[in-house]
C-alpha cells in the first residue's frame, strides 16, 4: 500500500481505520471564531523557520500546537474568548524560551459576536553564553555599492511596515545593482517562503549561498523550499549542510528522515528520525507520527510502530479521534499490518 509523502505543515494520515488531517499551521477548534497569528524573529529581524509555538487557556492547557514557516509565522484559527498564553519554544537552537499573554474577546459594541484577528509577534533573544553564535552563522561583511544598499535600506522598511510588494520590488532592484547583494538575497528568499513562491526562493538562496557558504537561514530556507517542492534530492544534499552548521537541528533531522523514506532509504530515514527523536524529547508529534509510517508500512516493525504511535499521542493529546488511532495501536501490538 502506498502512503502519500507528508509535508512538515500538512500531513495526510491514513493508518488503517483512520483518516486525519493535521495542518502544521493551526489548530482547529469546535465553535469559535477568532484567529491569533505572529511572526518569531531573531536577531536582525532575521525569521525563524520550525519554531514550536504552543497556545495555552487560562487554566495553562495546551489547547494548540503549530511550527512557524519558513518566513517565521505561526497561526491558530478558531479560537475562543478568553485569556491565553502563547509560548514560543526554540527547541534545539540557541535562542530562550519566550510567553506572551493575549485577550480574545470576540464580542461587539452590541455584544453580537465578532471574530477577531489577533497580531503577536516574538524577538528571541541568545541564552547566556551563546550570543556569538545564536544564529547559526558567522559573521560576514560585504562591501556594497551606496545605490544597492539605499534601495536595500528602503525596501526594508516596507516590508516592516507590511508594504510587501514595494518591499520585494526594492530588494531585487537592489540585486539587479549589485548581483552579489548577500543580505538583499537572504532577505528576498525568506519573502518568497512567506509568498509560498518556492521555486523563486531557492534560486534567491542559493545564489546567496554562492557569496557566504556559512549562512545558516540560507541553507534552511533552502532545504525547506526543496521540502515543500517534493524535490527529495535537493533536501538530502542541503539537509546535509544545516547540519554540518547546527547538528541539533531537529526540523531539518525530521525534512530529511521524510525525504529519504520517500526515496525508499529506509534505514537512513530511521536514523535520521531517531535523532530528531532524541534531541526533541517529546515536544514535536510529527517526529513519533513518521517513525510510525516507517515502522508500520515499510521496515514492518509493528511494536515499534505501536510504540511511537503511542508518543505521537501524548505529544499532542488534543488531536480529535484518537479512538481510531488506539484502534490501529492494538492492531500493532497483536503483531498484525495497519491493514489487511
């Protein structure tokens, strides 16, 4: 039986009596109405990509988890009234842990319900000896033409101030000057990961990377475009050097185990996986849930299928129809296919 590749923002489950979908960038709640939505940044206003973020009720349950893209942003869609905590959780980078507290109240003047679109936007800061290296990459100096880098200073500014197209029009402006333009390139791939224009991304990455072989986003941004383009190569050969940057990268660890069980390297995907494993300690479901896919349907080692499909569980415990899920987990566990 063939299962559909899953992308790090949307998976398709199909195990057996089951069939969910899980969208990276929300979490669906019955009955409500409003929206929260951020961006995590780091520093230099740099986005950070693959960031847990976690969004807790007043009496601090976990009533949603998401990743921010690839542009940084996060979004919970359906939320109810009341008072919440959103948490960014940089697991596995260099960067601390950071809340923030939000009113919903989703009522008008008249009291008639309104929805409401809620803005929360994070600036990690390094933890304490590691502000040398907290992000990721060296430090890189370029000297650029006065030209170039006016309209570059311009161009951000719009893109600060939400004038998305102005801003994208200024920086390859910029390039169009000066060809070699680094900070003009890494900024225009990560708007284009925003834009969901991938393939323009990883052409604004990679001629980034041919002026600063160490910059971190650049080869994240790189691999995660490749991801979204199911181009599975590219994200092996780009997966390969975030990790030569930054070992601990549990996202990319996760794009690669994918990519590789999509080509049938079974036994590196669980390597990969494993690793994303250890270093996540419980905090990504999307970790356990294709080390379940591996086990079940292609190593066919169904207690560790059953094993991880029960920590997909508890890492995120507010999915719905978890009733079906146990149902595949006995199947599992009595040594019998997801399927007959």
């Amino acid at each position: 039986m063939k299962i559909s590749n899953l992308s790090v923002y949307r998976l398709r489950v199909s195990l057996a009596l089951c069939l969910l979908s899980i969208v990276f960038a929300s979490e669906i709640f019955a009955q409500n109405r409003s929206t929260i939505s951020g961006h995590i940044f780091g520093p230099g206003r740099s986005p950070l990509g693959q960031v847990a973020v976690e969004l807790r009720n007043d009496f601090n349950s976990v009533i949603g988890r998401t990743r921010t893209n690839g542009s940084g942003q996060f979004v919970f869609f359906g939320v109810p009234n009341g008072r919440f905590t959103i948490t960014a959780l940089p697991l596995g980078t260099n960067f601390d842990e950071q809340s923030q507290s939000i009113e919903i109240a989703g009522t008008g003047a008249r009291g008639q319900p309104l929805s409401e679109n809620a803005q929360v936007d994070f600036y990690l800061k390094p933890r304490k000896g590691f502000e040398a290296a907290a992000d990721n990459e060296v430090l890189f100096a370029q000297e650029v033409p006065d030209a170039a880098k006016k309209i570059y200073e311009n161009a951000i500014a719009d893109l600060d101030s939400k004038r998305t197209s102005q801003g994208l029009a200024g920086l390859k402006r910029a390039i169009e000057i000066f060809p070699t333009y680094f900070l003009a390139l890494q900024r225009l791939g990560a708007e284009q990961l925003q834009q969901e224009e991938y393939a323009d991304a990883t052409g604004s990455f990679q001629a980034a990377l041919s002026v600063n072989q160490r910059c971190f986003p650049c080869w994240h941004g790189l691999t995660f475009a490749n991801f979204t383009l199911k181009n599975w190569n590219g994200v092996i050969e780009s997966a390969g050097k975030v990790l030569e940057l930054d070992k601990s990268s549990i996202s990319t660890l996760t794009m690669l185990g994918i990519s590789q069980r999509s080509l049938q390297r079974y036994e590196e995907s669980e390597r990969s996986l494993l690793k994303a494993k250890k270093i996540d300690a419980g905090k990504t479901p999307e970790i356990y849930w294709n080390l379940a896919l591996l086990y079940a349907y292609n190593l066919k080692k169904y207690q560790e299928a059953a094993d991880a499909l029960e920590l997909y569980l508890k890492a995120n415990p507010d999915i719905p129809d978890t009733t079906n899920i146990k149902k595949v987990i006995k199947r599992l566990r009595e040594n019998r296919p997801p399927t007959d």
